[in-house]
C-alpha cells in the first residue's frame, strides 16, 4: 500500500464536564480507554485512544472537560484541554443534545479558534422528537463551517456517521502507533484510573473530587498473578474514613470490582493491596501533582 492511500491524524474531543466525552471515545474504538462516571470532571488529564483500520488510523485525545477551575488540579485538566486544541486534524466538540447550550459551551465555543470542528450532540437516546430538536439547541452556537452530527455513544445511533467525517478530515499519513494499539497511556496509569473509577461509582458528596490514586508497584508473582500496590489519596481524615468504610466493607468492594477490571485488562489473576492516605489539600500541592504524573509546568 503506497503512503498516499493510508490516511492519519488527530481528533481532539472536547466540551463541559459530564456531556459523555469519554463513553463516546470508547465506544468509537471499541475498547475501555478512559474511565466513565456519572460524577463531572471523571476525566482529569488527556488520554489517547487509537483505532485503526485497513487505510486509516485515528487518534482520538479524550481531554478533561472545560469549567471555572476551583484548585490548581482544575487549571491543569482546563489547561490540559485547551493546549490539545493545537496541532490536531478536526475538534469533535460534545455537547449535551437534550439540553439547550448554556454558557459552559458558549465558553468551549469560543476557544476553538480556526481548527475544523465538528458539533456533535452527544446522548440524543434522551432526545425526544430527533435530531432537529437537538440542532435547535446548538444553532446558535454553530460556527460558519462547523459540521453537526447528533449521536448517541449508549445506543450507537450516528456513529457510523461520525466517523466517517472523521475520516475524511484525516490527511494522508502514517500509522503513529502499531496496528495492535489502542491508548498511548501506561498499563500503571490504567491501573490507577480502573480503582478511582470505583470509588466514583460508589462513594458520594465531595468525596470523589477529592480523591487521587497512586499506583506503587506491579509486579508478576511465580504463579501467574500480577500484583497491584495502589493507595488511594483523599485530602480529610473524614473522607478517609468513608473510603475505608465500616469494618472495611467499603474499602473491600472498592478493590473487588477494580481488581476484576484489572484482570480483563492484564489477562491473568490480580492481587491488589490497597491503603488509603491522607494528604491535606493535594489538589493544590503543585510537588503532589507532578508526583501523579500531571504536568505542573502548565498549572
């Protein structure tokens, strides 16, 4: 196959918090790249999923949603979103399609600058009355050249579609990762999100906003189990102890579910040792947050 005929690039997905970024990136390549909750702000830093085809490849950047920072962990995913907008082929910009655009998304929408963009309302299962209910939402945010699409990454309606645009807003090019990838994130750094995953799922209020989870060590034992030391970060003593819970009992099921992802995602049986610690608004601690790999240079 000559180099012309195999086409390749960027697609930034960006937009708020909580409009379904991360269901939809994973459900487009087919694999669980980023974690999903219910909770805004799951997504904390850029994560690339990658799916290629016979002549193409697509890298798709998960970015953290975009709103008024509270703490410098938030100036860093904002920071980390917006700097993603350079140097990519096409912007998928998410909204919500049930819901009218607020200034939240006038906010993103006014950062995009000249890149190609493509509106893509996100979650129309929850549309009543179909698309164009969804584009009357977002007309006024619709840029001269912007492309629409409505979608839904539950029911997969207009995926097909989507990336089909995508496609073809890729140049000819390369392939930038082997056949066989798909995220350009480490098996440590996974490890990590599959456990703050959980406790987005099952602890309430403030708690997972203030949670962090450092994954220590991995390591194969002789008898084919892989194990996980993981500490989960929470900034109060009484956070601590809705992590542990009573007995342990919260602290046990925390781990049981993410240790049956991890074992879908290594292959084999996982021993996972996990603590809890406390340290004191982390979210601010610039050291900290480099420690958690994230970049302080952009904070």
């Amino acid at each position: 196959m000559r180099l012309a005929e195999f086409r390749s690039g960027f697609a930034a997905v960006v937009g708020r918090p909580n409009v379904g970024k991360s269901t939809l990136v994973n459900t487009l390549v087919g694999h669980k790249v980023a974690i999903v909750s219910p909770k805004p702000q799951t997504t904390r830093d850029r994560i690339s999923a990658v799916l290629t085809g016979p002549d193409y490849q697509v890298v798709f950047v998960d970015t953290p949603g975009i709103h008024k920072p509270q703490h410098r962990l938030g100036s860093h995913m904002v920071n980390t979103a917006i700097s993603t907008l350079s140097g990519v082929d096409i912007v998928l910009f998410v909204v919500e399609a049930h819901r009218p655009a607020g200034k939240g998304d006038l906010y993103v929408s006014e950062r995009l600058g000249d890149i190609p963009v493509l509106l893509v309302a996100n979650k129309m299962d929850l549309v009543r009355g179909g698309s164009l209910v969804a584009l009357e939402n977002y007309t006024s945010l619709l840029s001269p050249g912007w492309g629409f699409l409505a979608v839904s990454a539950v029911t997969g309606q207009g995926l097909p579609l989507l990336l089909g645009r995508v496609r073809e807003a890729m140049p000819p090019g390369p392939a930038y990762y082997p056949e066989d990838a798909v995220t350009d994130r480490s098996e440590r750094f996974m490890l990590g999100e599959l456990v703050r995953e959980k406790v987005l799922s099952l602890c309430r209020d403030e708690v997972p906003h203030s949670v962090a989870v450092s994954v220590e060590g991995v390591s194969p034992r002789p008898n084919g189990v892989t194990y996980v030391a993981a500490t989960v970060v929470v900034e109060k003593t009484s956070q601590k102890g809705i992590i542990i819970g009573e007995g342990g009992r919260m602290l046990r099921e925390i781990g049981r579910l993410a240790r049956v992802d991890m074992e879908r995602l290594l292959g084999n049986q996982v021993y996972l040792d996990l603590w809890v610690k406390v340290k004191e608004e982390w979210r601010n601690r610039e050291a900290f947050l480099r420690s958690l790999g994230y970049d302080g240079s952009r904070l």
